[in-house]
C-alpha cells in the first residue's frame, strides 16, 4: 500500500500526499471492509472497439443495478469495489432516491465489500436528501497554490527547452491568470496554448532564451486577449480563434451576431456558458427589463405585500419593457440581483467579475461610459427574451416569475 501511495504522489497525482494518505487510511488495507460513501464505476467491462462499446449491463431501475452488482461481486470472488461519480452535484436533479440509495450500496447489496465515492464541487450540505440520506465522510480537496500550480504545470511540459526556461514561462503565465482562475485545466490550457508564441522570436533568431523582456513583449498581447475566455471552459483553441474573429467583424461591422441559447457560432460549433456567467446573464437580463423600484418586491424575502392601485395598472399598460427595450443599470444593481437569486453562497472574487467582463466581450451584455474613473460603467443586456429564457431552462429558474411585464 505504502509504495502505492508513493507513486501515486510522484507521478499521477502531484501535490495531493496529505489527501492521498487521508484516502488510503479510509479505504484500508486489501481484506479490509469498505466504508459506505466518501462525499465510474470500476466497471468489468470497458467500451471498447472490441466488444462494439457495449456496457455490462442496461439497468431500467435500481433494483436491477443492486442484482448487477451482486452478481459481479460474486463472479469476482466478492472483491473489494469502489464506484467513482464525478461531478456528482448532477445527481440532484436526478429521482430523490437515487443518492440515498448510493450512499446505502453496501447495505442494499447484502454486504457487498463496495464504497461510493462522490466527487462534487458543492459541499456535502447541498445533497442531503430528506428520507434514508447516509451521511457520507466528507473531505475537502483544497486549491492548489501557486506554486503548486508551477511544479504540476512544469512536470507536465512536453518541449525540448530547459526546466528552468518552461518554469520561468509558466511563472510569467500564473503572474497575469492566476488571481482570476485557479482551475488548473484552464491553467494548463492557456500555458500550452501559447508557448509558441512564447518561442516565436527564438525560433526566429531575435532573440534567446535569456531575453526575458523581448519575449513577454511579443506574447503580451496574446495573453490578454486570452484573458476574455478564461471562463469559456468549453471552449478549445480553434473554436477561441474563430469566436474572436466573429467578435471583431461584428464589431466592425455594428451588427450583434444572431445568438442561440448555447451560442451557435459558425456550423456546428457551440460555446456553453459556464454556471455563474449564465445567472449573471440572466441578472443582467432583469436588471435592464424591470424597474428598479421594483427589486425590493422580486429579490427581497420580506418585502411585504403591494396593493395594485389603478394608477400602477394603467401606467404598465401605457408602456411594456420588452417593448421600449433594455435600460441601462449600474454594476452593483447587477450584482445585487445576481447574490439574490442564485441558491450558492458566492464571495465576491475576481472569477465572478471576470465573468462580466467575458459577457461583453461576446457582446452578451453592452457596456455604457466607464471610460475613466469619474464616469461609472452601467451596463445593457444585448440578448432577447426567447435567448434568455432558453440559459434560464439550463439552470432550471423561472425568469417569467421576476419579470415585471409579467407579474
């Protein structure tokens, strides 16, 4: 087991030793029982080219996936098995019986040796289901530092350049992202999508290896225009280039690009929005359709009732938002709505103002003056309401419900 753990530090997971040894002592030594939960299957038959990507078996309900996995334990000689669910927080939206069942697998499978690991985002209080819910053992994987970031991203290099030339690069690299993502696939994305550049005028011959300040002149500009998709998690290096080339032509041309809920570019190529930009689009949206006075009554919990005068009746007939079109409002109104109905405790961080900043790149938003620091930015949403209600869905909220033309 010991030489296992080592290993598995070393090579396959660096910088997680304090967490690794946490899960070893969890899961024990190999005849040791298994606990219940810890907050893919390890299946016996893997899709492959060989058996047409077929599983090990269809299961229409969970009594039929309680048999399987009794029968697969004893076709085993009853070994110790483990079921891996990433992104685990999906299983909310799933039958209420399903998460309590997982977390009683060992129970319901007649003592099978099997444990449920759920791999989540959201802390183990946003799953508790209200009947036969089996608390898990909960343990935090914290972020990495920066300089955890750098020994990682340095061990993964594939280049034939010096150690100490890629860690200085990476180095650079964490000293524009870092403060605004700490994401280390978004991280080792933008490393290895721009160390060409990097490299450009020593493959060229303008300069060396040495040549700190002419290299960070030439890949300068290509970082920050980088820094506008840091939150497009979704988005690979081709389809950066051509969502920049749309954004400029558009801009060029003073047309906004016709937009779909996943944002469909150009073919078949979609740009899924993450979670906290979508709320924050959906803010956005509220914000410029609904008068301010209004907030208090859709974004409080105890506001009070409003009597509906005849005078309010007749104002909103003379005159319909969607109609007039979107208002102007400041960044902390937008901010104000986005904290009141989204259902996760946010901290106010870089990551989320960044976001905004992604949204007006992609012309989602418009931002109005900001020039200087006398004039404070307000902001426009730029998208319709059938766009709007198509992010809403994706997030299962009910955007009608806040409007005002509709309540």
């Amino acid at each position: 087991m010991e030489d296992i753990i080592a290993e598995t530090h070393a090579k396959r997971i660096p910088c997680r030793g304090r967490q690794i040894s946490f899960l070893a002592s969890i899961l024990g030594e190999t005849f040791a029982p298994f606990p219940p939960s810890i907050s893919p299957f390890l299946p016996c038959t893997v899709p492959s080219s060989n058996n047409n990507y077929t599983s090990y078996a269809s299961c229409d309900n969970l009594g039929d996936f309680t048999r399987h996995v009794r029968e697969i334990a004893k076709e085993r000689g009853d070994p110790r098995m483990a079921i891996v669910l990433e992104r685990s927080e999906r299983l909310r939206d799933c039958d209420a019986n399903i998460l309590p069942v997982l977390c009683r697998l060992q129970e319901l499978t007649q003592d099978v040796n099997i444990v449920v690991i759920l791999c989540s985002t959201l802390p183990v209080d946003k799953f508790r289901a209200s009947t036969g819910f089996m608390e898990p053992i909960a343990f935090h994987f914290p972020q990495y530092t920066k300089d955890e970031l750098v020994r990682i991203l340095v061990t993964r290099r594939v280049t034939d350049y010096s150690e100490e030339f890629y860690t200085n690069y990476v180095n650079l690299v964490l000293s524009v992202f870092y403060h605004a993502t700490k994401s280390l696939p978004e991280l080792k994305h933008l490393v290895q999508l721009n160390f060409k550049v990097y490299c450009e005028p020593i493959e060229k011959g303008e300069a060396t290896d040495t040549d700190i300040k002419k290299l960070w002149r030439n890949i300068e500009p290509h970082l920050k225009k980088a820094m506008s998709s840091v939150y497009l998690r979704e988005v690979s290096s081709s389809q950066f280039e051509r969502m920049q080339s749309l954004v400029s032509e558009s801009t060029t041309s003073g047309d906004l690009p016709q937009l779909q809920p996943q944002m469909k570019l150009t073919g078949t190529t979609k740009i899924e929005l993450p979670f906290y930009s979508k709320f924050l689009l959906i803010s956005a949206y509220l914000a410029s359709y609904n008068p301010a006075r209004t907030d208090r009554r859709f974004f409080m919990k105890h506001h009070g009732k409003q009597r509906k005068t005849q005078a309010m009746i007749k104002a909103k007939e003379r005159s319909s938002n969607q109609l007039v079109g979107p208002k102007p409002f400041p960044l902390e109104r937008l901010m104000a709505i986005f904290y009141s109905i989204i259902e996760d405790k946010v901290s106010p961080t870089a990551n989320v103002f960044s976001q905004i900043s992604t949204l007006v790149t992609l012309r989602l938003v418009t931002q109005i003056g900001g020039e200087d620091q006398l004039d404070a930015p307000k902001y426009k949403c730029a998208v319709p309401l059938d766009f709007i209600r198509g992010i809403a869905r994706t997030v299962g909220f009910d955007i009608v419900r806040y409007l005002y033309d509709y309540a």
